[in-house]
C-alpha cells in the first residue's frame, strides 16, 4: 500500500497565511494537451502572521515548471527554489515590501479524470478548483482566507475555442495570427482561488436579462452545447426566480454586471458557485419535458438557486479554513430549501429533505464517518463535502431561525453580511451575528458545530385528570462517535401541538405562559418536565412539529393513536410522520413474522388508515401523494439494531401488495381520475395529479393482473412526458412484466442520444428488486454507453446499485460488495473523489449479520490493499476499519 501524503489536518493547528495575495494576473494558452499558464502575483508579507519563514511555500500539482521570476527581472535559478510532488519553495523573498512573482507552468487537461483544475469534457476545456483544485492548474496559496483580485487573459484556436469564458467582466478582446482569438476578462472583486473558472470551447448561448430591485440591468447568460440549447429555458427562469427571491427576502442583490452559467458532462458534484461563473453538471441545467421529470425540474430549480445563493453566502462572505465549510455550504441549504418551499409546497418539501436526512445524514452520523457539522480533523477535504456539513448544517441554521423567529433571524443575516462583507469568516462569526442581533446567548447551541451525532430524545409523557396537566419528561442522549466518547447536553428546540380526543386543537400552556395552539419547547438539560395546564381531557401529542431539531424521537404510540394524528393532526410534517410511523410498526413486527416464520397478516388499522386517506379530499395533492408512501427500506433498516435487509424487503413488499389488493378499487378510481395530458404543465396541480396517478400505478402494478401490466405498457407508449413515462417503466421493470425487455430496448432506442436519461435507463436497472438485478448490472458495466470516467454514468450505474438496491447489493454470498470493490480499486486512480464516494455502502457494515460484516470488511481491506490508493479513499476506507 502507498499513500500521498496521508497527513491529518487539524483545525486546532490553524494559522494565518505567512503571505498574502493581492492581484492575481493570469494568462492560458489553451491545448488539450500542453496549456501553459503564466501566473503573475503581487505579494506581500502578512503582518498578522509570526513566521519568521522568509521562505515562500506554494501548493501545486501535477505541474511541469518552466521558470520562475520575481519583480519581473529576476529569473531564478534551481538554487533559488525547491519543486516537490505537491509544493514550490521560493527562498528569500522579500520581507519588507510588497513583490511579484512570475511563474510558467504546463499542464495537460485532457490526462486530468480526476477533473480537478482545468480538465477536458467533451472537447470543452473547463476547471473544477474546489476546495484544492487551483493547485493543479498553477503554483498558489491555495486556500480559502487568501483572498486575491484576478484578471484572466486566454488565448486559444477561434474553431476549436470559440467561447473563451473566465470570471467577472470582459474587459478586452482581439483576433491574433494563425486563427487564434484572446479575450481578457477581470473580476473586480477578492475571491479565493477556489472560486476561479475558466471554460473554452464551442458552445452556445441561451441570453435574457434581469432588472434588479435598485434598477439595474444584469445580462443573464447559458453556455451549452448546441445540441442542448432547447432544454435551457427552465434553468434561465429558475435563474431569475432565484435572484428575485433573494432580493425579497434576504435583500440581497446581485454585484456584477454579468451572470454565467455552463453547463458540462463531466463533473464531480451538482454544480459551483465561482464567482460570475457558476459551472453546473448537465444533470442541473438540461430540462425539457419529454426529457427531464417533474423531480429533475424541482431539483434544476434548486441547485441553480443554490450556486446564486452562494454570491453572498460563499462568495461576498467566505470560509476562513475548510473546517468552516458549513458556513457557506449550510447556510446556503437552508437558503435553497425554503426557497424551493415558496416555489412549491413547504409541506412537501420539507417532508422530502427530512426523509433524505434520515435516511443518509442519520446513518452518517452512526457510522465510523461521524463528524461534526463544523469537522476538527481531515486527511482529504474532498471528503467532507457530506450530508452532515450540508444537510444537518442547514437544519442548524434552521433551528437558530426557530429560536429567534423570522424577523430576528432577517436581522441577524443583515448584520452578519453587514460584517463580513469581503472576509473570509468562521461559523462562529455567524453564531455572533445571530446573538448581537437578537440579544440571545447562544453558548449552549454552539454544540451543534462541535458535537458529532444524533441526540435521541426519549419522551414519557403523564396526564393528571384531577390537575388537568400534562407533564412531558424528556430526556437527551447522544451516542458515542469517533473521538467523542461522551457529550454535553445540547440547547433543543422542540416544537409540540396537543390535540383532544375528537380531534380538535387543545390549547398549549405552559407554567406562567399563554396559552398557544403551538409552543417551543427549549431543551436544554439531560432530562427535563414540562407541565402542560387546563386540559380538560387527556391530549395526544403532537411532538417535533416540522421536524424542529434533527433528533431521533422515541415516543411510544400505540397504532390508534398514530392513526389518529393522521387523520386530524394540522401539522402536515406530524401527519405524515404518523403514517409513516404506522406503516413502519406494522412492516417491522412482519419483519419478526418473517424471521420467526409466522404467516404474515396485514393489520386493518393500516388498510383502514389508508383508505381514509384515500376518501379525503385534498388540495396539495403532492403532499397527498406522500401519504401514500411507505418508508423506505433504507429508512426502515435504520430502526433495526441488525439489518435483515431479505426480511425488511419481504415485509415491506408484502404490505404494499396488501394494501393494492385491499384497496384496489380506490386506486384504480384515482389513476384514471388523474390520467391525462398535461404534458409541458408544471404547475401544482399538474404536478400533483402526475404524482397521484403513478403512485396509484405502482400500488397496482403489483397486483400483476393483465388489466395493471396494459395500463403501466399503454402510459410507458403514449406518455408525452418523462416523469409519466419513466413511471411506467419502472413499474414494468420492478414486477413480472411480459414485455419488460422489450420496453427497456425500446426505451433505450428512442433515448440513445440523451445522455441524461439514459443515465435514468442505467438507474432504474441498477436499484430494481428483480431476481436478475445483479446480472444485468455486470452486464451493463460492458455496455457501449457506459463509462467510468463519467461521473454521473457511474453514479447511475454503480451507485445507483451500492446504495440504492439493499437487497441485491447485500446478497448473503457477498458477490454485491466484491464488485463494488472492484470499481472503487479501478477509479481510485481515475477519479478519486468519486471512488471514495463509492466506499460509503461499506462503511456500514457493523450494523449487519457476521456473515455479512466478514465479507464487507473484507472488501474494506482489499481496497485498503491497493497499490497507489489515493488519500481521498485511504481516509474512507481507513476510518470504516478501526
């Protein structure tokens, strides 16, 4: 085994940089394979920092260098500096003035599949440069608080480079000899290298403009290839939505005169925010309807007003060091999510981030990756761009906004861009602006960034009819984590309705408080009693309304009582959770059936719980549609102290034909009620009835009765629109269809030019229940359309396989996790960030049978054996052993 450099970072270790970077000048001339860069900075000694150094130490990698000047005279020798695999040392510069620096490099894009720094995509030079990319493309202090004005010069072929992009405003232009073009562009602004870009090739431009609430005009602009100028419209409206909103509810307003985004193939994330020119991964920009689902134009909506968000929260106010990334990276969730909830349904919305919470960020936290919202440690930073430091650290952000309301939170954010504004900052900073504004302490909150794990809440709750008060004793608990093995109490914001037996609202009074049809509950200590007055009958509980703090909650409810919050609770994350809650008692005590081999029975209370839902009448129909949904088998795998992953899938298919059977009737009604064209319509009730009807469809697609399979075959053939078309697909491909290779071929055919819904193709094969799944997955890892230096091709393929499809990917024989080492040993050294991506579906495998933790631990240490193994898997796999 060989490592580069597996050396721990360590936040306690943070210093300032010894040198600081003032204007960057930086000239490309472009090739595929042999652009040479001239790099021209003017520096200076920090005075914040006590290095006695007079030594200049710069990152760089994977670099060829050509010659090093400084204060544009002084070519220097190889005496005068040191190259290493990962840094130029310039000795002796000047300490006393500020200097400049000349260095000319080479690098070779289209060798880079890392795609890190400036790399090839589909003839298209682009860069990717965070968090450490810069360094592969010259030698720099490459890290977020060195914070520099660049101005970009590149030179390249008219044919082959007709668009030559960069950062900011173009400021100069011209034509040279032998059919070569250079365009000049300036960002007026410091930025981190981070968040430099540079992008050349033939693309078009889909152009539009918008005024912003002080009356100025911004040139709105979508880099794509012309083949895919069509499906640009979406993203360019979603573009100006987002600017509006942020006008409206934060005050912010966009800086530059121009607004950029281009679209590439071949990129390792969903999209980055660098400043003015935001480079997006196809999959959150190309949208058309008979291409994209209604779920990929909600997700291009919020990905586009994400990386907009970013210009104030990430760019204008960046992170000191990459401990601090949820600065930026959770506060902008949180951003992006309520955004997409004004756009679309809060209920549904928020009900969809939590379920991805649980599922992925809980698991996270229970495993041997655990880490803080705010990590104190990291050999590869690559791997921290996590569901905890996004996800949770949004839900953060979003309990501050619970303690200090809406119109505090407004204040605390104005103070804080107020403060920060072109500084690279700490999550602290934002703490104290959220304290300063509002007049709060918020010491004991801090945990939040500090405190790996999930806190369980364990509620007993006593009703005294004589006092008629309700006494909740709730009590925290965190469970150990890596280099935490115990926890101070956190400050928790619990959020609770109570409700009388005929359903109605019973008021919230707590000692010496008003009463109030809902309350927050300030949890603070290791066990504490809140006492509830002038109840005159006993209440159900209602508790973490909205999902309040992100805890597991241990509540004991009996399957009536659930039923009933489903019925009659008003919070619609409470009602939701109640079903889902029903649901997953009765799959689990099936999984016990199963396991002990009982028969397996279907409780009525569910059939009945359901089929009042099914009578009601419901305007958000989305939502509605959600109701219908049982947990996942990934959510319900989290519930059992040892996965059966073969019992949960058996359980849980047997309820959802159950329920088909029982209820065949009403969802037959409501699929046909719901069965129409509304193709090219993206409002909520097309939206919702779409959704209605291809629920019912799957319900009824496991019934495998001829009239289902002509149903599921008829939408598939005549759809119009993806989302109902690659509904129909995948009922016909998740049960005994006649013509399920057929339909897949077909699919295939009509699709073959698409690139992102063949990604669906891959996909929906990868994570299928078929008895056949792992066979047509090895299969499919030969076929012509696909590739493992695509990232998304690999994500739909692999991925979707590993952390989609628990029950073929932990086949008792081990065959799942041999192959996926298999991949993960062949990206290591193509793309590493994406290989150590692919370890997260072993790092679980203490939560499995012994079996199965012998033959995932042994795939661990395969890959652990791998000659070469880059840091980014090294740290993955390395930290899933001990």
């Amino acid at each position: 085994m060989s490592v580069a450099n597996p050396n721990t970072i360590y936040l306690k270790d943070y210093t300032v940089p010894p040198y600081l970077i003032h204007d960057v000048d930086l000239n490309f001339n472009l090739d595929e394979e042999n652009t040479r860069v001239i790099a021209r900075l003017t520096l200076s000694r920090n005075p914040a920092s006590n290095s006695k150094d007079n030594a200049l130490v710069l990152n760089g990698e994977n670099l060829s260098l050509i010659r090093v000047v400084l204060n544009e005279e002084h070519e220097l020798s190889s005496s005068d500096y040191q190259v290493s695999a990962d840094s130029l040392t310039v000795f002796n510069v000047p300490q006393q003035r500020s200097f400049t620096l000349t260095i000319e490099n080479l690098i070779n894009p289209k060798a880079n599949t890392a795609l890190e720094g400036l790399y090839l995509s589909n003839g298209m030079l682009c860069t990717q440069c965070e968090a450490e990319g810069f360094r592969k493309i010259t030698y720099f202090l490459d890290r977020p608080d060195v914070m520099s004005r660049f101005t970009t010069t590149l030179t390249g072929d008219k044919d082959k480079y007709p668009v030559l992009l960069s950062n900011g405003n173009k400021i100069a232009h011209g034509d040279l000899p032998n059919n070569r073009h250079w365009v000049t562009w300036q960002d007026p602004f410091n930025k981190p290298c981070y968040l430099f870009a540079l992008v050349a090739g033939q693309l078009d431009c889909l152009e539009d403009s918008f005024i912003t609430q002080s009356g100025r005009p911004i040139s709105l602009q979508i880099f794509v290839e012309a083949h895919d100028l069509d499906k640009c419209g979406h993203a360019m409206q979603s573009l100006k939505n987002s600017m509006r909103w942020d006008e409206e509810v934060y005050g912010r307003e966009y800086d530059l005169d121009l607004y950029m985004i281009v679209a590439v193939g071949h990129f390792n994330m969903g999209a980055m925010e660098n400043k003015g020119l935001n480079i997006f991964n196809t999959k959150f920009v190309l949208a058309r309807p008979d291409t994209a689902t209604d779920a990929d134009y909600e997700h291009i909506e919020g990905v586009i007003a994400h990386e907009y968000f970013h210009n104030w929260t990430g760019n204008r106010i960046t992170c000191r060091d990459w401990f601090q990334l949820s600065l930026k990276e959770g506060f902008t969730v949180f951003r992006d999510q309520e955004f997409t909830g004004d756009r679309t349904s809060k209920a549904v919305k928020r009900i969809e981030d939590v379920n991805m919470l649980r599922t992925r960020q809980f698991a996270e936290d229970a495993g041997p990756l655990a880490h803080p919202v705010r990590p104190d440690a990291y050999i590869e930073i690559n791997n921290f761009y996590t569901v905890t430091v996004y996800e949770k650290g949004a839900e953060v952000v979003r309990m501050i906004r619970t303690l200090v309301g809406n119109e505090g939170f407004r204040k605390g954010s104005d103070l804080y861009f107020d403060r920060h504004d072109g500084q690279a900052v700490t999550c602290e900073d934002f703490v104290n602006a959220m304290e300063t504004a509002n007049g709060i302490d918020l010491s004991q909150f801090r945990r939040w960034y500090s405190q790996a794990g999930t806190p369980v809440l364990t509620v007993k709750h006593t009703y005294d009819a004589e006092q008629k008060t309700l006494t909740l004793t709730i009590r925290q608990h965190c469970p150990p984590t890596p280099g935490q093995a115990s926890k101070e109490p956190l400050h928790i914001p619990v959020n609770v309705g109570l409700l009388y037996p005929d359903g109605s609202a019973a008021p919230c009074q707590l000692a010496g408080s008003e009463a109030r049809p809902e309350v927050t509950l300030h949890v603070t200590e290791a066990e504490q009693d809140f006492v509830f007055e002038n109840l005159t009958a006993q209440p159900v509980v209602s508790l973490l309304r909205g999902f309040s703090a992100p805890v597991k909650l241990v509540m004991p409810h009996s399957l009536e009582e659930l039923a009933f919050l489903l019925s009659h609770d008003s919070d619609t994350f409470n009602r939701w959770e109640a079903g889902q809650q029903l649901a997953a008692q009765v799959i689990l005590s099936l999984v016990s059936d199963y396991q002990q081999n009982r028969p397996l029975v279907l409780p009525g209370i569910l059939v009945d719980a359901i089929a009042q839902v099914l009578a009601q009448d419901w305007q958000d129909l989305s939502y509605f549609a959600l109701l219908l949904g049982l947990p996942s088998e990934t959510y319900l795998a989290e519930m059992m102290e040892v996965v059966d992953v073969e019992a949960i899938h058996k359980a849980r298919e047997f309820v959802i034909t159950g329920l088909a059977k029982k209820l065949e009737n009403p969802l037959r009604s409501l699929y046909t009620q719901n069965h129409r064209d509304e193709s090219g319509q993206f409002d909520a009730g097309a939206i919702g009835r779409r959704r209605i009807k291809n629920i019912c469809l799957s319900y009824l697609g496991r019934l495998n009765d001829i009239e289902s399979q002509q149903w599921a075959k008829q939408q598939l053939n005549s759809a119009k629109n993806m989302t109902d078309q690659l509904a129909a697909l995948a009922v016909i491909v998740n049960n005994q269809h006649p013509f399920k290779q057929g339909c897949l071929t077909a699919f295939y055919q009509q699709w073959e030019n698409e690139a992102l819904v063949i990604d669906k193709w891959f996909a929906l094969q990868a994570s299928s229940p078929s008895p056949d799944a792992f066979a047509t997955v090895k299969t499919l890892l030969a076929h012509p359309a696909f590739s493992l230096t695509t990232p998304n091709r690999v994500r739909s393929l692999i991925g979707a396989f590993s952390q989609g499809n628990p029950l073929h990917f932990h086949a008792a024989d081990g065959q799942g996790y041999a192959f996926l080492a298999e991949q993960i040993i062949a990206l290591n050294t193509l793309n590493p960030q994406v290989a150590s991506r692919m370890v997260s579906a072993l790092t679980s495998w203490r939560r499995h049978d012994t079996n199965r933790q012998l033959l995932m631990k042994k795939q661990l240490e395969r890959i652990m054996a791998t000659e070469n193994i880059s840091k980014d898997v090294y740290e993955v796999a390395s930290k899933s052993l001990v």
